[in-house]
C-alpha cells in the first residue's frame, strides 16, 4: 500500500534527517514537509548528519507549502496526537489501528475508517472502498497538529506512554509509527500485500483521494451558503462534521462527482429561482 510521512511545520533539522533514517530502516522512502522552518533543509548539514545514511530518501523527500499538496494520491488519513481532542475523528492506538487497516487491505476488503478500537462506530469497513494509500501526520515540535489538521483525518494515533510522561521527541514519534505499520503489514519476512492487476479488477471501487474530498467539501459549503442552510458567520461544526461523514464513507471518485452534482444543482436551483427539471421527466 502506498505509504506517505508527513511532517507539517518541522522547526529543527536535525529532527527532519533522523525522520529519513527511521522511514529507510522500515523501507519507507515517500517524506513530505509541510511549511518547514528551513526552505533548504533538506540538505542543510545538520540533516544529512541525522540522517544517517538515508541520503536517498531526503533525495526524494518533497517540500510543499499547504497539507492540501502532501495529501494527494492518499486517502485514509492518520493524526498523531498526544491528547485526544473533544471533537474530531476517533484516538486509537496504532498497534490495533494498523493491525485492523492492514489485515482489511490484504482481504481487499472496505476502506477502515475510524478501526476497530472501543472508540469504532458500527459502520467500521463497510464502505465499499478501499484506500488509495495512507498518510501518517505529524504536527510541530512544539505545537503539535494544529485542531483544523486533526479534523481532516480518519483517526488520531496516540502511542501508549507513562502516565506521568508522555512527551515523545518527533523522530521518535516516526519510527515507533512506522514500526507498527510495517509490522502490521508482516515485517520483511512477510508476503508483500500489493495485488496483481487481476486481483485489483476484482476489488472494491478504490476510495478518492484526500484533493478530491476537500474539493467536494468546499463545493458543498459554497451550495449550503446559497441554500441558505449553513450561516458563514456562524458556521459552528458543520463543515467538520461533513468532513468526518465524508470520511467514514470512504467515497469513490465516482461518487464524488455524484454529490458535487447535487451541489451544482442546488446553486442553479437558487440562481434561478427553483429547481431545473431533469430532461425526460414531466413537470
């Protein structure tokens, strides 16, 4: 499955190369910065020092300016966060998070959605879809992931700690992430999960990217405003709830166009002063 470490507003260096490092020694290559403190610090020396080695994942590593260019080509989004948020998508621990996403991909079953913790609503896997790929997020050495970040994610990873200490240094926080990944996809002495051509033929619909989601979310809070439905000075949850709706659905770009459809038709239902009817059917 394709696999995706996204580190968004990374302020330290040297924190950067020890992230390559830990991706390399798990045979993960795919590092993307978010906004980094550093324009150059890919090959700033304290990097490559850090880095240890893994000079070819910091060769291929990108670095974009808005989490909206990171995300595209994934789906299925995971937070990291030390605290659970009073509002958002489900805190799960990464061993039964990833352990439950895994195993449902080699089935080539639903995409997961929130997982199979005690926090899982009843509609875990029964989507339709399955995920494009799987981005792991991680915030600020010293912020974290800010609220609007966490929101668009499908879950939040908390790794088990002390009680008394919780505080994990942000390289840390990525390798013991993709340790667990790699070991819920069956460490390197496994049989690779990746389907041939003939088995992909066969599966569910593949779940539309994280782009494809935000631009339907932003077409239907532009409809609800015109509708009359959503009040942009106080817009409350919804758009968050949306977000998280959509993301359990685990739509299909197929699906996607449907509802930006809906969307559309409502906006000409408003500009012209009702709704449009359908050829073929009778007034």
């Amino acid at each position: 499955m394709k696999t995706r470490f996204i580190l968004i507003e990374t302020s330290h260096a040297g924190n950067v190369g020890a992230a390559a490092r830990a991706l390399k020694v798990m045979g993960f290559d795919d590092l993307v910065l978010v906004r980094p403190r550093w324009p150059d610090v890919l090959a700033r020396e304290e990097t490559v020092q850090r880095a240890s080695g893994a000079t070819d994942v910091l060769a291929r590593a990108r670095i974009v300016a808005t989490l909206d260019e990171a995300l595209v080509g994934v789906s299925h989004l995971c937070a990291t966060a030390m605290t659970p948020r009073d509002f958002g998508p489900p805190t799960e621990a990464p061993r039964v998070h990833l352990a439950g996403l895994a195993a449902r991909w080699r089935a080539g079953d639903a995409d997961p959605g929130p997982g199979p913790g005690p926090n899982a609503g009843p509609d875990d896997g029964s989507s339709g879809t399955i995920p494009a790929g799987v981005a792991f997020l991680f915030g600020s050495e010293r912020f974290g992931m800010a609220n609007a970040d966490v929101y668009r994610c499908h879950v939040a990873l908390s790794i088990p700690t002390a009680p008394g200490y919780g505080s994990l240094n942000l390289a840390a926080a990525v390798q013991l992430i993709a340790y667990e990944w790699r070991q819920a996809l069956g460490g390197f002495d496994a049989t690779d999960v990746s389907d041939g051509p003939e088995d992909a033929a066969l599966r569910s619909p593949t779940q539309a990217d994280a782009a494809a989601v935000a631009g339907l979310l932003a077409h239907w809070e532009q409809a609800l405003v015109e509708v009359g439905f959503l009040d942009p000075a106080a817009p409350k949850k919804l758009m968050p709830r949306l977000n998280q709706l959509f993301n359990r659905a685990g739509l299909s770009a197929e699906e996607i166009h449907i509802l930006r459809g809906v969307a559309k038709a409502m906006q000409q239902a408003v500009a012209t002063g009702g709704p449009q009817a359908s050829p073929g059917r009778k007034p």
